[in-house]
C-alpha cells in the first residue's frame, strides 16, 4: 500500500488507526437508534455501510480517499459493539420455575 500511494509506511498504518478511532464512536449513534427502531433495522443498516464502504475502499485510488472510507468502514460494523450483548440476552430467558436460564427459541 505504502508503494501504490507513495507514502511511508508509518502513514500507511493511519487508515486502521481512522477506522478504530471511529469505531468507538458506532455505539454511542446505534443504541439509541436501536431503542427507537429495533436492533435488527441497526445491524441491518451496519452491514450495508460495513460492505459499501468496504468497497469504496477497495477502489479508492488516493489515500486521503481511503483514510475517509476507512473512517466510515469502522463506524458501520461497530453497531455490535453496543448492541451484542442484548442480542445475546433476546435468546435467553430466566424461568422462576426452574431458576435457570433457558433458551428461549
């Protein structure tokens, strides 16, 4: 990468360094969306903007181009930062009859 752009390697590593930065920030905008509409309407819209931008990505042809689409890349997929847990939790449900956790589907 760093010789198709003509940068330094270090620079190179900025465009991992763009998309976890804005990961960190995917939760804080997907939660509460989620809480209004639903977390699977989240995930939805996470991978379709994890798969464009993955794309643009692959065919961007600056690196400038590239820090921006990895920037957005990091936000999309980090819906299940936020929202993973309470998947998780939707599967199961604690009974008082047995006072265990039971899969609930």
């Amino acid at each position: 990468m760093s010789a198709e752009f003509g940068i330094r390697p270090v620079i190179g590593t900025y465009q991992t360094a763009a998309a976890i930065g804005s990961g960190a920030l995917g939760p804080l905008i997907f939660t509460p969306f989620a809480n209004v509409y639903g977390r699977r309407s989240c995930y939805l819209i996470a991978v379709f903007i994890g798969f464009i931008t993955a794309v643009a990505s692959a065919l961007s042809h600056s690196y400038a181009g590239l820090i921006v689409v990895r920037a957005i890349n990091g936000f999309g997929p980090s819906a299940s930062y936020g929202l993973g847990a309470g998947t998780v939790v939707d599967f199961f449900i604690c009974t008082k009859e047995e006072g265990l956790w039971d899969y609930s589907h």
